[in-house]
C-alpha cells in the first residue's frame, strides 16, 4: 500500500468511527434539547426545524426553553414519587444482592466438588430464562397472602431473578485471587469467614463494585417484572413512563412523557461517566474468562 | 472448602433462587395443565300455581367448596397446549392440508397469535444476532485503528444505547420516527411522499425494530471485541506484514480465529437476549404488527382478566425455546465436564 491510499484510508475509519458515534448518541440530545420544548415544536407538521429554535414555544412562554414539561411531570403527575420508589428499589436489591451473591460465589469458586459444577450450571440455566416466564408462578400466592403490590416483595424477587447472573460474575472475579491468600489467612487462626471477611473481600473490592454496578442496571431498567408486581401508588419510573405513554397521547401532555424519559435517562448518564471503566471490565470480565 | 462451611455460605442464595425462581417454575407448569373452575350450577324446579318452572342457577356452596378442595382449578392435561391460543393444533392440521407449499403454510400459519409471535422473535433474533456481530467487530477494529486519545469518549458514546433502558431507548427512537418527528420527516423528504408512515406497514415495523435491536445490541459486541482486540498477539501481524498480508487478509487469518472464542461468547448472550424481546414491542407500540413470545405473556398477564393458566402455557412453551437454544452449549459444557473426570 502506498502511502495515499492507506491516508484515504484511514479518513474512511475516522468517518465510519465518527458516523457511529452520532447514531448512537445523537437521539439522547435530540430528545433532551425537544424536552425543553412545547409539543407543537418537538412534534412540528410544518418544518422539524422549529424543533431546534423552538418558534412555537418562543410565541407561548417569550423564550426558547421552557420547563413546562419537567413541571408536569415532576409536581402534576407525581413522577418524582416514582423517582423514590426507583431509589429505594435500587439501593435495597443492590445491597441485598451483593452481600448474598458474594457468600455465595465465594463458597463456589473454593469448593471443588461435584456439586458446585451443578450449581454453577443451573444458575447459568435460570440466566437464561426470561423473567417474565415467572411472573405467573408469583402472582397467586402474592395475591393470596396479600404482599402483591408492594416494594420489599419486588425487592426480594429483583434479587432473586439477578442472583444466577451475580453468582457468575462474582464467581469469575473469585477465582483471580488466589486461594493462598485464604490458605495462609487460616494458617494464621482465622476461621473461613474471617478469612472472607478481613482478607477476600478487601481484595475484592472492584469486582464488587463493577457487580454492583450490574445489579443497578438490572433493577433500574427492569420493566416486566415491576409492572406487573407493583400496585399503581409504589410504581418504579420505567412502568410509570409506560403508563404515561397510555394517558398522555390522549390528555395531549405528551411533554410530560419527554420530560420523564429524559429525567430517567439523566442518572444513566452520570453513571456511565463516572464508572465508564468498571462498566467495561464488567462486560469484558464473563468473556475473557469463557 | 468442608461441606458444613460451604453450605452456610451457599445457603442464602440457595434459598433464594429456590424460592423464587425453582418453585415458582413448579407453580408455572402446574397452572399450565389447570384451568379455573367454572361456576357450579344447579337447576331446581320452582312451582306456583300456574305451573311448574325449571330455574337454572349458580350453587355458590358447592362452587366454594370445589374451589377450596381443589384450589389449583380442574385438570385439563395439555389441553391449553393444543388450544387456539398457543399450539393450535386442529387449526395446524387444517392450515398443513389446505397449503399449496411452503409459504402459503406460513402465511396462513402466522395467523395465529402464537405462531405469530413465534415467528417474529425468532426472526428478530436471527437477524439482529448477526447483524450486530459483524458492525460490533468492524466497530472494534476502527476504534482500535484511531488515535488512542479519541478511544475514550468513543467508548463513552457507544456505550449509551446499550446503557439506556430497552423501553426508554425505544421510545425516544419510536418519538424521532414519528411522521411528525425528525428521522420520520427525513425519510418522507427521502421518497418524497408526505403520506409515508413506518408504523402503518408490517414489513417497516419489522424492519424497525430490527434496526434498534442492533442499535441497541452493538455497544456489547463492540466492547468485547475491542478488548479482545488488545490481546491479539503483536508478532503474529508483524511476520504477516512482512509475509505481504494486506488489512483484510489480517483481519480474516489472523484476527477472527484470535477472537472465536469471544464471538461465541457474544452469539450466546445475544441469543439468549434477543430472544426475550419484549419492551421494543411496547415502546413502540408495534403489537399490532409484531408481538412475541415474552409480548404473549405481559399480554395475557395484565388488564383486568388475568389470564394465569394462558401465560402458563406460554411461558412453559418459552422456556422450552430457551432450552432448544441453549441445548449445544449444554451439551458442551456437560462433555467438558465429563471428560475431566
């Protein structure tokens, strides 16, 4: 290759690299610069550039952004009810989560028994199945004893359906520390949790925090399973956004379903760019082990 | 690690995961083969002066009592397997008579709603799953081939349609496709036909939702990829430059076999994944020309008739897909672990 063509080629990478990077970030501030907009402007029939001046909402509120939407959604339609719900679950499954799968994959990446292989494999079994396939199995005995609806008993089932994925990726972080460390911490007198306790774990440290991270994701984007086990009052965001989508399209406040979309996408963000690195090792971590 | 020590370590997540995922499967298949009882009714003959009447109706003790003695609902086998709603077998059999060949058969077949929904998810997760391998590695290999400056704030990007709940992510999408949105507005400017709707054709709908399912899926392929990318061993492309390899012969003898096992990682989470489909359904309120297995089942569990014993069914029916689709991988790690011994 001479040194012109392999220059074009390069140009065509960076082009291709730069096409991708918009695709896949350009919907998110579309959608956040319209949130700020009245419907006519984010919706516009007659030219989509009102949607970036914002000539419409100029002529209702005398400027170019309004928070009318945010309004709306936040204080008329109580989103911000759902937002605490959204918290609390959150905090409760990750907490949960972390403390029961770390025990337990401790356990199986040190035993070396037959058992722990089947374990292992039934886990990988119960990862695969959609969680809705067991909504039905929950819902007569919720209704029955009268704990249908409410926060600790989706927070109980969003750590149970996450535990089989917990367990593999814990138990994948495990096994790159090496089992002396636990041997010479038993020599010293402690007992296996001890050991556990004051030498694994601090070691441990980022993989939990990159499994943490995981455990969030699965609560905070869950939507089969939240909708269909909590009451309308203790609902989460994602199925109050679903909910609003019905209500909105006809009430014609579908700014407030914008604003909602994009004050639930606001703390991903953040997240992404403050663990960007650990999200990556979590990702890369099930592959490079197989 | 002894066994008393491993089973206290064990047991909290034991118990959870047999709770609430091993038991609920039993309470699954056994309302699968149940159906609710049906109002007990008893006729009586009431008799007044001009005659005798025969008054038919519902005996509320005896119904109460059948639902408690039998609290499951009256057996019935497979027959929700085989009725209208799922297999359909009588309609099956009529459909395999009456075709000519093989696509009039399917056509007749995806009638039926839970054909239907077959058809779609395992078109859906036949496209996507590609589709998303092959841009995730072309990705890979760009970011990989650009200034190492930039590769952060790249993967900062790509990393959101991934990140972003399913349903938000295609709400927001399904919001630009609208006639009135921007992407919406484009494509009518593009065939210059102000009447065009994506949401009003099968075959766009489709087409749509298999677009976000890449848009959605890429980030996983790619990240994986790009750090496989970093391990591809350096002496190996330096002895093909010198052997004349171009770019493209790199890639495909060297840098593919270097990162087979990670595309068959990627293939089975992406099967496993795509497979559930569901929230793009809803985001972008598709069920009229798309729906899917897991669509069947949100479907038939909300709304005021809960439909238990029908999402049952469909849910055993899934989880038997799931099995099908995950049974090489199975087998594999079975004879893995049977050659070890």
């Amino acid at each position: 290759m001479n040194k012109t063509s392999s220059n074009r080629f390069s140009i065509l990478i960076y082009l291709f690299i730069i096409i991708w990077v918009f695709l896949a970030s350009f919907p998110f501030f579309w959608t956040f610069w319209g949130s700020f907009k009245v419907e006519l402007d984010f919706f516009s029939i007659s030219n989509w550039y009102n949607a970036v001046t914002g000539k419409n909402t100029f002529d209702t509120y005398k400027s170019q952004f309004t928070g009318a939407g945010y309004e709306g959604a936040w204080v008329q339609e109580e989103f911000w009810r759902s937002f605490v719900n959204s918290a609390i679950v959150c905090f409760f499954v990750v907490l949960t989560s972390l403390t029961i799968g770390t025990l337990g994959a401790y356990a199986l990446s040190r035993s070396n028994y037959k058992y722990t292989f089947w374990l292992l494999i039934t886990a990988l079994i119960f990862r695969a199945m959609p969680p809705i396939t067991l909504v039905a199995g929950y819902l007569p005995p919720f209704f029955e004893w009268n704990i249908w609806g409410i926060l600790p008993t989706t927070i109980i089932v969003l750590v149970s359906i996450n535990q089989p994925f917990t367990l593999w990726m814990l138990h994948s972080f495990f096994q790159n520390i090496p089992k002396e460390l636990d041997e010479s911490a038993k020599v010293d007198g402690c007992s296996q949790f001890q050991a556990f306790r004051h030498v694994i774990i601090p070691v441990m440290w980022p993989g939990v925090i990159t499994t943490g991270l995981f455990s969030f994701l699965l609560a905070y984007n869950d939507f089969a399973v939240t909708a269909m086990l909590l009451s309308d009052e203790n609902r989460t965001m994602i199925p109050k956004i679903a909910a609003f989508l019905g209500t909105t399209y006809t009430e014609g406040n579908v700014m407030f379903a914008v604003a909602a979309v994009v004050s639930a996408t606001v703390p991903l963000f953040i997240l992404v760019m403050f663990f960007q690195k650990k999200i990556v090792s979590g990702l890369t971590q099930g592959a490079v082990k197989g | 690690m002894k066994h008393k020590t491993f089973f206290w370590f064990i047991l909290p997540t034991f118990l959870a995961m047999l709770i609430f995922i091993f038991l609920p499967i039993i309470s699954v298949v056994l309302q699968s083969v149940h159906t609710p009882h049906e109002n007990v009714l008893i006729t009586v003959e009431n008799c007044d002066p001009f005659g005798c009447k025969k008054v038919t109706s519902i005996d509320h003790e005896a119904t109460k009592n059948l639902k408690q003695s039998e609290p499951l609902g009256k057996f019935v086998g497979l027959d929700i397997y085989f009725d209208r709603g799922h297999l359909a077998i009588e309609n099956f059999k009529l459909i395999w008579n009456n075709s000519e060949n093989i696509f009039s058969f399917i056509q007749s077949l995806s009638n039926l709603p839970f054909y239907k929904a077959v058809f779609f998810t395992l078109t859906f997760t036949f496209t996507v799953t590609p589709i998303m391998l092959l841009l995730g590695l072309l990705i890979a290999l760009g970011v990989n081939s650009i200034s190492k400056k930039l590769r952060g704030i790249v993967i900062f990007f790509s990393l959101l349609p991934m990140i972003v709940t399913p349903l938000i992510g295609s709400i927001i999408l399904f919001w630009m496709i609208d006639s009135r949105g921007i992407i919406g507005n484009l494509i009518q400017w593009l065939f210059n036909d102000p009447n065009l709707s994506l949401k009003a054709s099968t075959t766009l709908t489709w087409i749509m939702l298999i677009v976000y399912g890449v848009w959605h899926a890429i980030p996983f392929s790619f990240i994986v990829f790009y750090a496989g990318l970093q391990t591809v061993p350096k002496d190996q492309l330096e002895s093909a430059k010198i052997d004349g390899a171009n770019k493209f012969e790199e890639v495909i003898y060297i840098i593919i076999p270097h990162l087979m096992p990670l595309i068959t990682f990627v293939t089975l989470m992406q099967l496993m994944d795509n497979f559930r489909v569901f929230e793009p359904i809803v985001g972008f309120s598709a069920e009229a020309h798309a729906t899917s297995l897991s669509w069947i089942i949100f479907n038939d569990l909300g709304g005021e008739t809960r439909q238990l014993s029908a999402a049952a069914t469909s849910s055993i029916l899934t989880i038997i897909g799931v099995i099908i689709l995950l049974s090489p991988v199975l087998l594999r790690t079975w004879k893995d672990f049977k050659f070890k011994k």
